[in-house]
C-alpha cells in the first residue's frame, strides 16, 4: 500500500495533488503527473512487478564474468560532458566499471568551463585512472553536436555508440552487445530495451520494450534511442553528429548510419536507464520544441537521400511524425469486393468511396459469388449503369460452376485480381466504410514505395472500438491486433496503435498491394479458403523482403460483429477451420518459433494492450 493512502481520501483531485505533493516533495510529483497524464501509472505498478518477475541475480552476472568469446569487440561509448552534476557522472562512470564484459572504451569530450571533470571521473574509478577511459578537456564548449564530434575523435573500438551524460547502463549491457556479434557476425548495428530511473537513482519506470528494426515506425518517431551502437567505420564515414539538427542529433544521426546498413540487431532486454528530471525531454517533452521540428527535418532529409518525393509533419503527439507521400501520378487502382447479396452493405461500402475519396482513378470489381437474392441483381445492374464511377461485376459462381455452393475467400480474390485492370489492388470487405476521404490516398502513398508489398489501415467497430491496428503473430492465437477492442481516442503503448509502422500482416477487410507483387508471390492461398489467408499471404511478401506497412491515418468502419467468432459452435466450420490453422501453422513453422519480430518478447501473447510478459 503507499503512504499516500495513508491519508484521508481527498474531496477533489487538486486537494489530492497537493496533499501528495507534499508528501513527496515537486520532483517526484512533476514525474508522476506527467506519467498519469500518459496513462502509465498502471503501468508503473506493473513494472515494478515485472522485475520481480524477471531479476538479473549475481549467479548470471558472475558467469558473464567468465564466458570466454572468440570474438572480442572493443565497444567504444561516446559521451559530451558539460557540467555534469558529480553524482550522475559518478554514477555512470561506475555504471561501466561494473561490466560483466571488459572489451569497453569510454571516450568523454569534456566542454565544462574552468577546469572540468576529470577529479570526479578519477575519483569514480577508485583513485586510479582506468586506462580505458578516454578523457580530453575540449578549449571550447561547442555544444551538443560538436562536443560529441570531439568525444567521438578519440573512439578507437570496432564498434561506437553514445550515451548521455548522467544516465546508466546495466551491469550486462556490453556483455550482450559482445554476445550478439559472437552469434553473428555479420551484424552491424545493435540497440537495445530502456527504461527510465529517476533524480535518486531508486526507481525504474516506463520501460520500453521496442520493436526489432522497423524504418516506418522509426520514420515516426525515433524509437530506437538508447543504447545504440554502429560499426566503427560506418559511424566514422557518416560525418559524425550534425548541429544543424541538435535536439535531434540522435534521430538524424540514426537513419543516416542505418540507410548504410543490411543487418541492424535488437536486443529484447533493457541494457539502459535514461534518467528523468523536470529539464530533460525524457518526462519533459514540450520543453525543447525546436527539437521536435529538427526530428522532423531529420526525417524528410532521409527520404530526399532515398529519392522518396515526400513532405514530413508534426503528428500531434509531441516527437512523433506524420510522412505525405508526393508522387507525380495517379495509377489505376482496382478495389476488388467479394460478396454475396448483402445489398444494403455493399451499397453503403461503395457510397463511402465514390465522389468522396480524394483518390479518384479506381475501379470497383464486384466479385459475385453464390447471391440468391434478386435485389442484389438489380443492383448491380444500376452500377453497371452509373457514369460517375466504373464498376465491373465478375461471377464467379458462373466462371467456376462446380463451387457453387462452396465459400473459398481465397479462390474469389485471385479470381478477380486476375480480371482487375489496376497496377494496383485494394482488397475490401463488403461491410466497410471508409471514413476519411483521403484514407485511400494515404494507403497508396505507402504502396508506390518498391520496399512494401501491402499496406493495412486503421479498422472500428460500429461501436468506435479498435478491430485492426496491425496483425501480431502469435497473440491471442495465431494472430490478432494489436490494442483489439481499445477505445478510437486512445493512442496505445508508446502510441504504436495512432503511428505508422511495419507490422507482419494486416487483415485482408482492407489491404493493399501491387498487382505485380500480388503475381510474384502467386496471390492468396486457395487451400486457407476462409481463415488465415490474409496473414499467409503477408508472410509470403516478407519472406520476399518486401514490407507491410499499417497506417492509422487511414481510417475505416469494418462493422464485422465484436462478438464474431462462434464458429466452433458448427462442427462443421470447426473442422474446417482446424484443418485450416494446422495446415497454416505447419507452413510458417519456423517463422512462429522465432516470434513476431515487430513484438517483443517481454510483452505478453495473452493480451492486447501490450502488458508485460510476466512468465
């Protein structure tokens, strides 16, 4: 129980703000303030108990200290000082004596005034110098960028990364960095998990457990940051860190090495504690906006030196981005829409697109299947004769005489994208609605890149709660949502639900790709008639190097049941959908027992809102 409650129950929150502040004083109710505001004191609660759950005991640590590498990396940390208070540096100079792996540099460029830190660094060493700390007094303080240029000068290990000046890094940090590239390597670059620890250095809070590699969620915002290490000579050869983007170094600096690089490794473990005080942006973020507008510029930079025609925007998330893709045309596009009567659905889905989407060359390719209801006819027959939109009705029951009867999702999409006259194919359940009239325009934004092979919006349910944000495999199941269920207006674990990323799949209720991609891969897989194909056919793209992009910016009603899913009341559906899973799970076997790489272990497969994985 906290001492907080210890109290009377306060009438009102401004009472119980002040009655907590003090007790425990402005520093610590300026942290929790701004974590509540995010939704993370539950989490905070939480954390706590994950540690308990997963300890770093002194028996690992110590056999750490004993494992012999055949490869042993020199790991270079490269740090500014300027008037570093002398507990945070003490802290992070013994943060790195404390190693389980010796193979460290700490290279500090020193910009204080007068005459430096180099008591407190010695003093933090025991008295004694350790040789592989490297120490220069800079004549001048230029500021972030330069001061890190002049630390970064002094760096001589095969690999460089940077940390700030008054946080810490785990006991086993450098030991898992050197593990990594023992394991492969051809690896050249790593980051890793952090959290946060407070002005005492007693309390870690809001971990983050992040994603393997993911450019489209790193276009959004720079989640990689801390711990970061590159090769040597790519970190050397990229210029170093650019002032003109100060605020944002990191970001900039980040895409520009990895834009070199074909193997970046993440460690799923929290090898950094990046301190929080009322200054800093890390609990703080509207205190340096400028930073925010250099991030920005940091990522649209990245997309002129790809030649990538686009325009990058503030979100309205403080550190987060919006990418605008420029390009000069307009392809054909093809919205193919399975259906079976329904009218009144498939006429409302059509009404929400045509005149209204900002993406206007599309045709709409109806593929009738099985309908036994004569004003669905009639309806197509009025399609047919509008002037305003192109539509064309493909029967497939009549093409395909020995189906009738029979439902095979997969069998009606290949059949239509074989008949559609589009570059590109937009896949589209009949009870979706589009809401806003540039989601289309959005998505293709996203296709036209020749590195994504499908592209996944942002689904509701009728009662505007999440049915799609992104397919993660293995949660719930074979594969579910992320944040399935959670209200529109909430924004997610580190706001991965409200920002472009790569994901493994997205439903197939609304996914676009290529028809040339659609051919390279052979279409959707006609032995997953109903369950699974969209999720297969995602898999096929990325086993062929291409991404899958989700994109909240592109918003529709997919007015499917929330209570959907009966299907194993029917036995026959139940077999059917048995033989289904085991057939699909014995062909991405090896891609399952490797887990999603857009999901990180330590959060948990049983729920959807990222909690942590506490087995």
């Amino acid at each position: 129980m906290s001492k907080i409650k210890e109290y009377r129950q306060p009438n009102n929150i401004i009472e119980k703000g002040l009655l907590y502040l003090q007790h425990y004083g402005l520093k610590r109710t300026i942290v929790k303030t701004i974590r509540k505001a995010m939704g993370h004191d539950q989490e905070h609660y939480s954390y706590r108990q994950f540690l308990k759950a997963h300890p770093i005991t002194e028996k690992e640590l110590e056999k750490q200290r004993h494992t012999i590498f055949k490869y042993n990396p020199i790991i270079s940390i490269v740090i500014p000082l300027y008037n570093t208070p002398e507990r945070f540096l003490t802290e992070l100079i013994q943060s790195f004596e404390a190693q389980t792996y010796e193979g460290w540099q700490l290279c500090l460029g020193d910009g204080s005034p007068n005459e430096g830190l180099k008591d407190i660094i010695l003093a933090a060493t025991g008295g004694q110098w350790d040789e592989r700390i490297v120490y220069k007094k800079l004549t001048d303080n230029t500021g972030i960028a330069g001061n890190t240029n002049a630390a970064l000068e002094l760096a001589t290990g095969d690999f460089i990364g940077f940390t700030d000046h008054d946080d810490l890094i785990t006991a086993d940090a450098m030991y898992y960095i050197a593990k990594a590239l023992n394991d492969d390597p051809t690896i050249e670059a790593i980051y890793s998990d952090e959290d946060k620890i407070d002005m005492d250095s007693k309390e870690y809070f809001l971990p983050h457990f992040k994603s393997d590699f993911n450019i489209d969620l790193l276009c959004s915002h720079n989640y990689i940051t801390h711990l970061f290490v590159v090769k040597a000579d790519i970190v050397k050869a990229s210029g170093g860190i650019k002032s003109e983007f100060d605020g944002a170094q990191d970001h900039d600096f980040d895409l520009r090495v990895l834009e070199k690089c074909s193997n970046i490794y993440h460690i799923p473990r929290v090898l950094y504690h990046w301190r929080t005080h009322p200054a800093s942006t890390a609990d703080h973020p509207e205190a340096k906006m400028y930073a925010y507008d250099n991030g920005r510029r940091a990522v649209e930079e990245h997309y002129k030196r790809l030649g990538i025609p686009a325009t990058v925007e503030l979100d309205t998330h403080l550190g987060y981005y919006r990418t605008k893709y420029n390009w000069p045309d307009a392809p054909l596009l093809s919205i193919l829409i399975p259906n079976m009567n329904h009218k009144d659905d498939l006429e409302a889905c059509i009404d929400s697109i045509a005149g209204k989407s900002t993406y206007s060359n599309l045709e709409f390719v109806i593929i009738e299947n099985n309908s036994d209801e004569d004003n669905i006819r009639d309806y197509y027959k009025k399609l047919q004769e509008r002037t305003d939109i192109t539509v064309r009705v493909l029967d497939y029951t009549a093409a395909h005489p020995e189906t009738a009867g029979v439902f095979n999702y997969s069998a009606l999409i290949n059949y239509g994208a074989g008949q559609a006259e589009g570059e590109y194919l937009l896949l589209l359940n009949n009870d979706t609605r589009m809401i806003n009239e540039d989601a289309i325009f959005e998505m293709m934004g996203f296709i036209r890149r020749q590195d994504v092979g499908a592209v996944g919006a942002r689904l509701y349910y009728g009662n505007n709660t999440v049915q799609h944000a992104g397919l993660i495999l293995g949660l719930g199941g074979v594969a579910n949502s992320q944040f399935l269920g959670s209200g529109r207006e909430q924004v997610g674990y580190f706001y991965r639900s409200t920002c472009v990323q790569d994901v493994s799949a997205v439903t197939g209720a609304c996914l676009l790709t290529s028809k040339a991609d659609f051919e390279k891969v052979s279409g959707f897989d006609e032995d997953l008639a109903v369950a699974f194909n969209d999720v297969d056919y995602c898999l096929k793209l990325r086993a062929n190097n291409l991404l899958v992009v989700y994109t909240p910016f592109s918003e529709w009603y997919h007015l499917e049941s929330v209570s959907r899913g009966l299907d194993h009341l029917d036995p026959e559906k139940k077999r059917r959908m048995d033989a289904e899973t085991e057939y699909f799970m014995s062909k991405w076997k090896e891609i399952y027992e490797k887990g999603d790489p857009y999901y990180n272990p330590n959060l948990s497969l049983k729920a959807f809102d990222y909690s942590f994985n506490m087995d």
